[in-house]
C-alpha cells in the first residue's frame, strides 16, 4: 500500500523506491513484480533503469483509485514516505539542472535568433484550437515543454525521447510544474513503441532539423495518429546558419512548408495550417520559426457521436 500510495504521485524508480522506503533492492523488486503481475501498476524501461506507475486503464484503475482516496493522508507513515519522496524529487531536479546548465549557454543564443518561446507556444494553442484531445504523444520531448504547455488540456499525456538525460529533465520540469501523471518513454522516434492509431494528436516540436531522414519520421508518426486525429509539426524555415550544423549537430537548415506539406499528404495527412512566425527583431543571424497542422483524411466515427449526444442532452 505505501508503494502504490506513493506511485499516486507520479511515476518512480526501483532506486526510488529503496531510498523512500528504507527497504532493500531485492524485497521492493518482488512487491514491484507482483504488482504488475496482478496489473496494479505499470513498468516501462529506460536505459538501464526501469520506471513504474499506476495503471490508468481497465477494471485495476476502477479497483484502485476509491482504495488510495480512501487512505487517511495524515497517516505519519505516510507523510513521512511524502517527505521522502520530495527529497528524491529535489535530488533529481538538481541533477537536471546540473545537466541543462552545461547546455543553456549554446540553447540561449539559439533562442536569441527566432520568436520569443511565449510566442511560439500562443501559435501552437492557436493552431490547435479548443477541440479536446483525448491521447496526446510528443515525439523528441526533450525538456518536456510541449508536455508542459498541452497535458492540461489532454486526458493522457505521452512524451517520447531517445536519451534518458534528456527524459531525467523532463521528468524534473514536470514534477516542478505539478504534472505528475505525464508518462514518459525513452524509444526511438523512427520507430515509436506504440500501436497504431493510439493518439488523436502526435507532436513533433523542433526535431525534425535533427534527423536524417525527417520525412521516414513523418511517416512513422503518422502511423500513431488515429482516425481522424492530427499531427502538429514545429520546425525552422530555411536558413544558411551553418554553424547550427557543427555547434548544435543540426542535420538539416530548416524546411520549407510545401516540403513538410508534401511529407504529410504521403503520409496520409491533409496539411490544414501552415505559419511562419518571424523575430521581432531583424538581424544578419535569425531564425524563422514554422507550423504545420496536418489532419488524418479518414473519418473519426466516435467524433459526430460525441457531438450528437451532446446536443441530445
């Protein structure tokens, strides 16, 4: 029970749990495996280390949720495996910083050479609009922002990201902006360890310029997407910054729209939006920031019943 409480706030590790609970590796590894064998909780890999959470889906997260409401958060056991716990969240959160640290003097000048970072994510709302999302996955997350900017409005969150530094930042980030519920997996984007059809919105933000081969990215994406769902895609336009290449390991010097446009329509997406958004200021080095919002051209039956209940009501 004290493990599932403390998995209520978010996924944790085996070595998390051992530092929380003052027991042994091999005695919270058992509890761990019987608890996913009974489909209480959840267990991904990452790298190395091995993640778990509480199961969100089918008649264990009915079982479970009224069980932990229930339990008295007063409890001085229970208080002190939460005080515990923020220690391990402050241990990592420093870790990252550490990380990001060493980072920020070569992202700062980056950022310095296109739209503010509030302007870019006001033309992603934008571009999305109020529709509801109901399974989100940003491919590439990175820092976890497009995680932070959109979880508020999706029932489940995924981020993806290749590299478990990257993934132990956005964890951190996360944890200090109180989304606790966020899952996250470290895979490779060009081949994404999810069904298909299992998100009606995919995000790929600022990744693409990274890849060898961005549109065999697209393409795999696209394969997440279900009927009906979108793809929002954030990258640079065209530009001659060269050093990008050997500074920031940039593979491309950004896309034109009718090449990401392109990319989606083989993809089997309609490209609904494309915007560019400027620098405010001129300047011999900048960036030119674009969006493209490609829409899946099959139809989403569960949509027009959603609607016409509604109206119903």
């Amino acid at each position: 029970m004290r493990i599932l409480a403390l998995l209520t706030e978010g996924e944790l590790s085996v070595s998390d749990l051992t530092d929380i609970l003052g027991q042994s590796q091999p005695r919270i590894s058992r509890h761990l495996k019987l608890l996913v064998e009974a489909g209480l909780v959840e267990r991904h890999r990452e790298g190395a280390w091995a993640f778990f959470r509480l199961t969100d889906r089918g008649t264990a997260q009915r079982i479970l949720r009224p069980m932990l409401d229930s339990l008295d958060r007063s409890d001085p056991q229970l208080l002190e495996d939460r005080t515990r716990l923020e220690t391990v969240r402050a241990q990592r959160a420093q870790a990252a910083q550490a990380f990001f640290s060493r980072l920020a003097p070569d992202w700062d000048r980056i950022r310095s050479l296109h739209a503010p970072e509030t302007v870019v994510e006001a033309a992603v709302l934008d571009a999305l609009g109020p529709k509801p999302i109901r399974n989100l996955v940003d491919l590439g997350t990175g820092t976890g922002k497009m995680l932070q900017l959109l979880a508020p409005r999706a029932a489940r969150t995924v981020g993806l990201d290749a590299s478990h530094a990257m993934l132990s930042v956005a964890r951190a980030n996360l944890e200090k902006a109180g989304l606790s519920r966020i899952e996250l997996r470290q895979g490779d984007i060009y081949a994404p360890p999810f069904p298909r059809n299992s998100f009606d919105l995919v995000v790929i933000h600022q990744v693409l310029h990274y890849l060898d081969d961005p549109a065999r990215a697209i393409r795999e994406a696209a394969r997440l997407v279900s009927p009906g769902g979108r793809m929002l895609v954030v990258d640079f336009a065209p530009h001659n910054l060269e050093f990008l290449r050997e500074a920031q390991a940039h593979r491309r010097l950004g896309f034109a729209p009718e090449q990401v446009a392109a990319w989606l329509d083989e993809a089997g997406l309609d490209c609904t939006l494309t915007r560019q958004l400027a620098p405010q200021k001129k300047a011999d080095e900048q960036l030119v920031v674009s969006l493209w919002l490609g829409q899946d051209r099959r139809v989403a039956t569960d949509w027009p019943l959603i609607e016409s209940n509604k109206e119903v009501a």
